[in-house]
C-alpha cells in the first residue's frame, strides 16, 4: 500500500475536502421509512480521521451526532465474533455480496432464510438475534462497546458520547414493517430463535445510536490495528483482517462495487449519512452528510472519499 502524505498535511486536506464536498444544494434523497433522518440539514458535512499512532484529525461538523444508522452492523459483528459460539454465526449467515437492497426480502426467500451476508438488514438481524441468546438487551451492550472504543465521554469538546436517540428509534419502529417481514421471514426458516419483534426492536435501537464522526472514527480504529482498539484486543488480527473483507465486498450494498472502484477501500455506510472508512494499518475514517444516492449511500461522503483515496494514495489496491 502506498501513502503519499505530501502536503498539504492531513489537517489541511480535510479542511480543502470539507471546502469542496459540503453540498451547496439540497440534492439526494433521504430515508422514508425514518422520519427523524428527513429534517437533518442538507448542508452538514464532517470528517474525522484516526490513525494507528493516537492522533484525531478532523474537519467541518465532526463532532455533530448523527444516526449511525447501518454503520452499527461493522460493530454487532464484531462484538458476534468475540465469542465462541462465533462458528454458529457463520452457518447462519453467508460472507456474499448480495447485489440487492440492504432491506431486499426477494433473496432471502429464494434463499430459505439464509441472509448472504451480516451488513444487509437480514443478516444483521442474525446477529442481533446471536447476540441477544446471550443478552437481551444487545443494543446497551453495542452502546457500551462503542463509548468505550470512541474514549468514552472525553472524546469531543462538550460532547456527551455516544447515545441511542428514543425518539428516532420509536419513530423508525413504527415504520418498520419491511424490517418484521425479514424477521418474520428468518422466524420462519428456523433462523431466529428469540421473537421477530424482539429482534426488530433491538436492531432499530442500535440503528438509532447517535455518535459524531470523531467518535466513530476512533470507535473503529480497532479494525485498521490489527484488532487492537482503545481498551485493549477487541478482535484478533485476522479476525479484524475479516470483517475488512465483509466491509470491501458488502459495506456498501448493491454500490459495493462501484464504491470499491471509486475509493478502494472497505466502508461501511448507513442511511444516517454516515460512511466508516478502514485504511489497514493506518487509519479508520469516518465522513458524514446526510444527502443520499439511490442506493442508500452518502453522495458528498462518497465523493469526498474517493477525493481523499486520490489525494493521498491510501487504497488496498
Ligand atoms: N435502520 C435502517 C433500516 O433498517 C438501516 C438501514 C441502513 O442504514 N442502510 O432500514
């Protein structure tokens, strides 16, 4: 891998890309199935890079909260392969791009309840319902995970750390009936154990998880250092290598491959706006505006990503 840090130093860079990729104009589109995500202003735009040697740079509105929306998902397969019973998640769930919609119910059908892949609604629903045999309240044990990979509270000026938005959350669930029929459909093939609407609820309260892009970059750190986050191992090195891997071929949904093409790196994107980032070895990025394309996926974040990938060399490629 390459890394040309040639001037302007990091610092500098993301103050040029927040210059350039903070939207003018309310284009994209957002959510319709969360209504706390449509009165977000068009024109926020954030960056904050974390490197494997301590330091936090950041840009534009990175220390505003915004919904983690799907990013979360990284972080529920994380805490999934930290146990034993990490093999039984993986006869559960496949490791396939999907080529559908991160909510599409037409697959796992045709594909008797076996979602191809953990970062597509389906597939997050099994790792919420894996985790959930061991606590019920999944959703506290991702908030705690998080606060404590983010540095806890003293990870903004004034900022309080990451918390899960009530209001957002209840608002989304009464919108959620795509969300039931996966569960009812996963329910169905055998594929959950606890009740559909149980892991429905749980899934939509770590969806609602508000954090700042400092928080989520630093939060991620762990997956560009070998598995080694704030607090010590979180995964083994090639554990950490794996969920990389799942980022690059399914982060992005049916755009993974156009987002492979234009940045090079693994992502993670949410319907929040919000898209984390894995240099390995080197840094986690997290970029957030809340316009999105019709893939579900932050147009001036993505924009503003391959823009960095190009500027400073950082790709896998
Ligand atoms: N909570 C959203 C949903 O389930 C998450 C989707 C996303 O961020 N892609 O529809």
């Amino acid at each position: 891998m390459s890394t040309t840090l040639s001037a302007p130093p990091l610092g500098l860079l993301l103050e040029d890309l927040v210059r350039q990729h903070r939207p003018r104009k309310e284009t994209g589109a957002v959510p319709g199935n969360i209504p706390f995500l449509a009165s977000v202003p068009f024109d926020r735009f954030g960056i904050a890079v974390a490197t494997t040697s301590g330091e936090v740079f950041c840009s534009g509105d990175a220390d505003v909260p915004f919904s983690i929306q799907s990013i979360s998902k990284v972080f529920t397969l994380a805490l999934a392969l930290q146990g034993s019973r990490s093999a039984r998640l993986w006869s559960r769930v496949l490791r396939e791009p999907s080529g559908t919609a991160f909510n599409s119910l037409v697959q796992l059908e045709a594909e008797h309840g076996i979602p191809r892949n953990p970062f597509i609604n389906a597939g997050a629903l099994v790792v919420t319902d894996h985790l959930m045999e061991e606590t019920s309240d999944a959703a506290g044990q991702l908030l705690r995970f998080l606060t404590e990979q983010a540095g806890g509270q003293q990870s903004g000026p004034g900022k309080q750390g990451p918390f899960i938005d009530g209001a957002a959350a209840t608002g989304e669930l009464a919108s959620s009936s795509r969300n039931l029929a996966l569960a009812h459909f996963l329910k169905d093939f055998g594929n959950l154990a606890q009740p559909a609407e149980s892991v429905v609820e749980n899934y939509v309260r770590q969806c609602s998880i508000m954090m700042t892009c400092r928080e989520l970059a630093r939060a991620g750190l762990f997956l560009a250092n070998d598995g080694q986050g704030a607090a010590g191992t979180v995964l083994s090195r090639s554990e950490a290598k794996r969920i990389g891997s799942i980022m690059l071929t399914c982060g992005m949904y049916d755009a993974a491959g156009e987002f492979a093409y234009r940045v090079g790196l693994p992502g993670k994107s949410g319907v929040g706006g919000g898209i984390l980032v894995i240099v390995p070895g080197q840094c986690a990025i997290c970029v957030w505006s809340p316009r999105l394309d019709a893939k579900g996926n932050s147009l001036a974040g993505t924009a503003a990503l391959a823009d960095l990938s190009d500027r400073t060399g950082w790709s896998v490629f």
